[in-house]
C-alpha cells in the first residue's frame, strides 16, 4: 500500500495554533490513525517527494505474552525501538518493524484453569480438545490488549504483519527445526535434572523461578555409621529429602574426617546404607563440614552423583507428594505426604531416634514457579532434551572481528559480550530441557509405536510408524518450551522454513533491543538458531535495556507495590513527554532507570517550551510566507553573528545526535536536542530575532530572519520526531500551512508528512560548522549573562531599563565583537548604551565582574537608589545565619549515631539540604564582594 498522502491527512483537522495552549490530547489525537491509514508503517510505502532509498532494514518485535498488560518495562522497550525504527524510516529506508505476540505457554494455561476452577470444572475433566478450543477463545478475547497498548505509545509496526507463535507459519517453522535436530541427533529423550513445578505438573525454565529470601533452618543430624563405631554430622536445610539421600560427602583436603571415607554410614529414616565419599564440591566451612548427597533432588549434588556413579532415586511425584519409593529406599509412612507434612515427620522419627542434635535459624533464598507460586522442586524427570554444545561454534564466532574489520554481530555495551560468551561456552553449556508437561503450545511431533516401540519424528501428523508401518501409533502429549518458538523467531516472522520473499529481503534483520536479563534464554539462542537454520546472524545490532526503578531506586514492580500504568503516566503527561522521559534516562551500556514525576513534568514542560516557541515562529511567519531554499538561507552572506551561530549550533546539534546514535546512546540524543532548543534556540537566538522582525528592519532581512526561524524550526521537529512524533507531525503540519486548509481543501501535492520526510543529516549535507562564529557568539552570551547577574545581584527587576552597561578588554578583537552585536546587547540587557570603559581600572560606583580568563571586565554603574552600606549590611547577616545552618547539618551528618539509626531517604535528603545552602553561601560571598568592591 502506498496511499494517498494527500487525501488522508484531511483525515486530521489542524486547528490554527494562535490562541492554543498545549493540549497532549488534542495534539496526540488522530494521528496514528492517519499515518497507518496512509499506509507509513509499511516497507512498501511511498509518495511524492519522499527520499526513499530502496535499503532494507529490520526488526523484529521481542513478542511480549498474550497475558501480559503494558508496564513501564514494555513503555521503555517499544518507544526505543520506535525511535529507532522513525530514523531509519526518516532516511529512506525501506523500514519493516515487524509486530507479534507469544503464546506464553504456561501463563495462558494457569489463566484459563482459573476459569475453569471458577466453573467448577478443570482441563481434566473437559478434556485436550476442549481445553485448546477454551485456550484459543481466552486469546481471541483477552490475548490482544497488550496489543493495542503497545499502539497507545505510538508503536509504528506494519501491523498487516502481525504474528503469533501458534500461527500456522510459525508452528510449522518449530516442528521443522525440531526434526532437523532430531535427525542430527541432537534432540534426545532422557532422565536429568529439571526445574519441576508440583503446581503445574510440568518442567519449566531457570527464567520462571523466582528466588525469595525466606526464614529456615540448618538441621544437623547424625548418620550412625556401620561399623557401629560412631557417626558422621550432616547439616541440611531439607531434612525431607534423606529418602533420596545416597552418599555423605566430605571435602577430600578436610583432615576431619580422612578416616571416615569409604566408610558406609545409615541413612536413619528408611535405614539405607550408603558410602561416604570425598568430592572438593563440599565447602569446609558450610555446617558440620559433611553434606548429605541427593543427587534426584538438587543441581549439585546431581554433579557429584555423576562423578562418583551414585544411584539416583526419585522420591516425588509430579504434585509434589512423597511416591512410593522401591527398595531399599521404600518409606511407607511418608507416602502421599507433601513436603511440609514430610519434612515434620522426618524431624518426628529423627527426634525419637536420638539422632536431631539440633536447629540454627537462618534466613535462605527459596526458589518459586513464577506462575502458580509454589515451591519448586528440583527433580530428575524424563524429558526432551537438546545438546547445545555442538551448535554453539558459529555464535561464538559471530562476536569476533572479519576480514573487513567487522563482525557478525555487535552488542551495545560491549561488557556483555562476556556474559553472552559465558553462557554459550561449549565447556560448560548444559542440554537445554525443551519438554514442558502442558497442554497449550507446540504439540512435541514424535509419535510412539505402540508394535515396535519406534519414535517417528514428522512435521505433520504421520500414518503409521516408519519402521514397522502400524497404525497404531500416538503422539507425545508434551508441548515444546515456549522459548523453543522464541528462538526462532526472526526466522518464522519473516516466513522460514519456506524461502519468502521477505525472509530474503529482511534476512538476517539489522536491530534487536531487549533487556539485559535474557541475554542466554534468548538472544544466545536466536544467534544459534540463525547461523543453524540460515547459516548467518539473526541480527546485526543488538541493545540491551536496563531496569526501570522508581524515584528511590527500588525495581518497579506489583509486588513491592511501585509499579506505575503507562497508560496512565501518558492521560498525566501526554504520550511525547512520557516517550521524552524514558529516552532521556536511556544512557549507554543498559543502566537502570529512575523514573520520577519530576523528570516527567519536566518533559512535559519541554513540549510546552517547543509549542510556545512554535507559535512565536508561526506568528511571525505571517500569512502567505514562503521561505527561502535552506542552501540559500544557511549559506547566505547576509547572516549576521547570531544567524551564523545558531545555523552552526544546528549543525553540531544533528552531528552530536549522529554520533550518540551511532553506538545508540538515547539518552545523549535527547539531551542534545533538549539542550538545543531550550538553551540555544528558545533562550536566545528566538528573543534575539525579535530585535530584528520590527517595522524598524528591512524587508530583505525580515525575509532572511523568518527563513531562518523556519529551517532550524523544521530541522528541530525532523530530530524530535523519532522521539516525540505526535507533537512534531502536528507542528509540522501547522508551519507548512495545514492549519489554514478549509474544509474540503486539499493538501498541497508537495507536501511530505514528517513521519516519512527526511532525516536532518540529508537535508543538510554540505553545510558545515561555523567555530569563529560560536566562538563569538559565546562572548556575547557571557558578556550578557554577567551583566544580568550583576543587575540581580542588586535587585533590579528584568523590566527595569538602566542607562549603561560598561566593559573594559585590551583585546581589539573583543572590542569588535562586542561593538559588532551592541545593538542585541543592549536591548537583551534592557539597557540604552554598551560603553567600552577605556581605563585599566575599575569604574566608580560600579559592581563588576571579570570573565573569559580575565580579558573581560562587565560592569553595571549603581544609581543612587541602591544603598551600598545597607546591601552589605543585609548581606553579611543573610551569610551569618546561613553559616550557622550549615554548621548545624554538617554536624548531624557527621554525628554517627544520627547516620546509623537515620533512614536512608533522611540522609539523602539532609545532604541535599547542605549542599544547597553550601552553595546560597557561595552565591551570597560573591554577591557580598561585588558591593565591597564597588563601596572601595
């Protein structure tokens, strides 16, 4: 689709900004409407005047889950990637963002048993084809809020493009990459060690526990030894699991207990016999020294029974319950148990037996299922598995420099480049369990012969068994792990396994951001799912996100009850300010980030400052105003010093921006575009135009002035728009006349909406940074910021005109600076004359100040209205108290009974109130001195 620009954006009736406060409402209204109706989200668009380039470029949206609602997290990912997404498309690219959601396994079937649960009913009882067709109606109805609230931000996705994991594409790309490793024997079926959540009944992934620290208690036991001779002390937090109990193991350098090994000691609940062995896995300094080894039942001590061939006995089953266990480890009365009602029996029979010596409190951390809450397990179960260490060569590879210089992949900060190649690292990367015990997801495609015993692997559903061809055949009721379908997932979007025709164009995509935190559960398996599949990176460019924290610095979240609705912060302060916001605390190399209300307000008083300054450029347009070529506007020989500036400190601004996105650094570009139009444009080159756009100037310079006002106007709006593009496309339409169309007007056929309009660095090739010119212009700016000072140091309200202002240099080249701009000077200071004062003193009855390195002096003559005597007088008493005041913090803060038991919001708090009077000090000294100096 390429659309008609010229009939949709009637679609959008631009009210005349003369008279309009800022309204983010009114502002943000209608505008993502017109813009996906004219087609701007597509790779395909184009019209009239757009600079396309015909490039591609990608990126494929990390899908959230269709249980998930927007939180400041998802706020903070998708307006990056949009910004991003805005400047590629500004360039001409051919910008493909590619939108989808996932089917979150376990998420969407612990919400849709609670329905059931609340019908009296269960996936047990209505059965699996039933529970899919609920599973599939629950996401119909429920599964594509997060979608519209990923639009709420302004999320500028092709959405004809949308995707979802379950999708018949999708599917089919999971079960192909399934037998292809299948077939390459690296999909097996065998008994390891798992994550099991008795809740779900299922495996699940590192990333779905939780850990929180909880109140325990470290158990030493004795285990009689054999020979009769005595026993050996364990200390375990999980007196329940000696059922599974194998070995006792001691350090093999810890003289303690040398004799002991090889010797046999008694597991006391269900009196096993079982060896004591040494391994160096056991710390020294951890309880008695001797570790109980359950090597069923927990990670490490799964090493260390694969060391020394230990039997591994499971003692659970999938609810959770204590099974029945053969002999010799059969415990009839513990059967059926859950672990709490398990563990005090076992503290029971150990208390009868003499053999519990005693219980230490201690505080340990507790893994959780992120879904169902429960208390994991730790459990060796039969499942899927596939070997990882052999695909892992090219990922590695894919980080190191090529011929050319560059590699594969880059990641931004590079710090991460050892977390991801630590995780990845062929010595120590484990089989990745990829079976979950559930319904809903990608149904395993092996299928069991019920003759022979034959597994057939086939993508679709087979007939029979391909060895012995019976019938009587059936499949896996397992699912995949939902990151199994996340990692391929810039190859299933773009169409694979089948060879489409955006898979070719779009293939390997150019941009990945996410957050740090699923570095290896994702981002590593994507890279080794891309080189596998497509023999090339899935990305070249990946950004990692920090952590969105609240004012205080705790990690947002519903639980510590700081979490904050974007939706919300965007009815407060408007979509572009909150986008403003998150972009501007986005600094390189993932920092976390401080999300206040100040800094909020603070961006919402950004889009107020460009609206004002906005209408002030609009107003003095006029109507009809056409402004004169940009080439011919910046390079024209009638600029005068503050033109030439404020055209060079554009210049910089657009290549400060180049540079911090080159390695994107989102939070200098905001500061630089900020920093821009409110100290540079707004602050003085806007109130210094006025000086000149009186009935007083010429024709020819009025034309001169207003063109300039538009170029950098325009240009400021071109590099806010990936940012902020709701206020931008409005007030882009509005200085290109659109607010003045009448109803049933056309737009002109000229006219280049800003989303799809060209980025800075295009439009302004070839003009170049003018050093002499800032150079002099900042003397003015410092000449001028003195002189206000003084005039507020002795109280002289802005409105006030003064005859004079005075500076001393000896530099010729000073005093033609200065004598070059004396008319902006004078009435930016509200002054009638700027003087130079020719001697080497200082002038009589004057206050004053020296700058730029002593060169300069400004001073302002005091008339006889301003008491010098009195002023001291005030003065030294204002700092008497002040002193006193900061004495009185200094010492709180330095009183260490106050620090230890103060909290750490009233320290922080104390230490902000002494800095800020440390420096009223400061400010009053000089104050102080400038009136000693002038009084003699």
């Amino acid at each position: 689709m390429t659309g008609n620009t010229k009939e949709k954006l009637q679609m959008k009736k631009i009210k005349p900004l003369d008279g309009r406060s800022y309204d983010p409402k009114e502002v943000e209204s209608d505008w993502y409407d017109v813009w996906e109706k004219m087609g701007a989200f597509k790779p395909e668009y184009d019209s009239p005047g757009r600079a396309r380039t015909g490039k591609p470029w990608c990126c494929i949206i990390p899908p959230p889950n269709i249980t998930d609602q927007l939180h400041m997290g998802h706020g903070l990912n998708f307006t990056l990637q949009d910004l991003v997404t805005r400047i590629r498309r500004m360039e001409g690219r051919d910008v493909l963002w590619l939108p989808g959601i996932d089917h979150a396994g376990i998420a969407t079937q612990v919400q849709v048993e609670k329905a059931l649960k609340n019908e009296g009913t269960s996936r047990e009882e209505i059965g699996y084809e039933k529970f899919i067709e609920r599973a599939w109606k629950w996401k119909e109805e429920k599964g594509g809020r997060i979608l519209d609230q990923i639009r709420e931000l302004g999320s500028s996705c092709d959405w004809d493009r949308l995707r979802f994991t379950l999708d018949p594409g999708p599917s089919r790309g999971v079960l192909t990459a399934f037998k292809i490793l299948y077939d390459k024997g690296l999909i097996h079926r065998g008994a390891r060690m798992v994550n099991w959540s008795p809740a779900l009944k299922s495996a699940i992934s590192d990333l779905e526990v939780i850990y929180q620290e909880e109140d325990g208690a470290l158990y030493y036991i004795d285990y009689p030894l054999k020979d009769g001779s005595g026993a050996i002390q364990v200390a375990t937090t999980r007196p329940e699991t000696m059922l599974a109990d194998t070995a006792v193991a001691v350090h093999p350098d810890d003289d303690r207990f040398k004799n002991l090994v090889g010797k046999i000691c008694i597991q006391p609940l269900s009196n096993v016999e079982m060896p004591i062995i040494a391994d160096s896995y056991v710390m020294r300094e951890f309880g008695t020294g001797a570790l109980k080894i359950t090597p069923a039942h927990d990670p490490n001590d799964y090493e260390v029974g694969q060391r020394h061939n230990l039997e591994m006995p499971n003692m659970l089953n999938p609810d959770g319950t204590v099974a029945k266990m053969p002999p010799p480890y059969s415990a009839p009365e513990f059967e059926g148990l859950n672990v709490d009602e398990a563990r005090k029996k076992a503290i029971e029979i150990l208390n009868e037996k003499g053999l519990l010596k005693r219980i230490e409190p201690i505080k340990h951390p507790v893994g959780h299922c992120q879904r169902s809450g429960c208390t994991v397990e730790p459990m060796i179960s039969e499942q899927w598995f596939l070997s990882m260490k052999e695909l892992v060569g090219p990922a590695i590879k894919a980080l190191e420099p090529g011929p050319d210089g560059k590699a594969d992949l880059t990641f931004y900060a590079p710090r991460w480049n050892k977390v991801y190649l630590d995780w990845i690292n062929p010595e120590t990367i484990q089989p990745w369990c990829i079976s979950r015990q559930l319904w809903w997801g990608h149904r395993i495609p092996a299928y069991y012969c019920d003759e022979c015993g034959h597994i057939t692997v086939s993508v679709e559903p087979p007939e029979g068994c391909e060895k012995c061809q019976s019938g009587n055949i059936r499949q896996d009721p397992d699912v995949l792990d939902t990151w199994f379908s996340s990692w391929l997932w810039p190859l299933t979007t773009l169409g694979w396994p089948d060879e489409t025709d955006d898979l070719k164009r779009f293939y390997p995509t150019d941009f990945l951001l996410t957050a740090y935190d699923i570095i290896f559960f994702w981002v590593a398996r994507m890279v080794i799912a891309g080189y596998e599949f497509r023999g090339a990176t899935p990305f070249y460019e990946v950004v990692y996100t920090g952590l969105i924290r609240d004012e205080f610095g705790k990690k947002m979240s519903k639980s510590a009850g700081n979490a904050v609705d974007p939706l919300e912060l965007i009815g407060e302060y408007g979509r572009d300010a909150l986008r403003f916001t998150l972009t501007h605390l986005s600094y390189s190399g993932s920092q976390d980030i401080n999300l206040t209300p100040t800094r909020l307000q603070g961006s919402r008083y950004f889009m107020n400052k460009l609206w004002n300054a906005s209408k002030f450029v609009l107003m003095s347009l006029g109507d009809n105003f056409t402004p004169s070529p940009l080439d011919e506007t910046f390079n024209s020989p009638s600029l005068t010093l503050p033109d030439r500036w404020i055209v060079s400190r554009l210049i910089n601004c657009v290549q400060d921006i180049q540079r911090h996105m080159s390695i994107y650094d989102f939070g200098k570009y905001a500061s630089a575009i900020y920093d821009f139009v409110w100290d540079e444009f707004c602050d003085w080159y806007v109130e210094i135009s006025k000086f000149h756009l009186d009935e007083k100037s010429a024709p020819e310079r009025k034309q001169l002035v207003r063109s300039i006002l538009f170029h950098v106007l325009e240009t400021i709006l071109r590099l806010l728009h990936p940012i902020s593009p709701y206020i931008t496309e409005e007030l882009h339409a509005a200085i290109h006349g659109l607010d003045k169309i009448a109803d049933g007007e056309t737009v002109r056929p000229d006219y280049v909406p800003l989303i799809v309009d060209s980025w800075p660095v295009v439009i302004l090739s070839g003009i170049e940074r003018d050093a002499e010119a800032e150079d002099s212009f900042t003397l003015i700016m410092d000449f001028v910021r003195s002189a206000r000072n003084l005039r507020k140091s002795v109280g002289l309200p802005d409105s006030r005109n003064v005859p004079e202002v005075l500076f001393r240099t000896s530099l010729e080249s000073m005093n033609a600076t200065i004598r070059g701009s004396e008319s902006d000077i004078a009435r930016l200071l509200r002054c009638e004359r700027v003087i130079r004062h020719a001697k080497d003193d200082s002038p009589e009855n004057a206050i004053g100040i020296t700058i730029m390195d002593g060169d300069l002096g400004v001073f302002l003559p005091l008339d006889e209205s301003i008491d010098i005597k009195s002023q001291i007088e005030r003065l030294e008493t204002d700092l008497s108290k002040k002193r006193k005041y900061a004495d009185s913090l200094s010492k709180k803060l330095n009183n260490e009974d106050f620090i230890d038991k103060a909290p750490a919001k009233v320290l922080e708090k104390e230490r902000e109130k002494l800095s800020e009077t440390e420096s009223l000090i400061a400010e009053l000294e000089d104050r102080l001195n400038l009136f000693k100096t002038a009084g003699g």
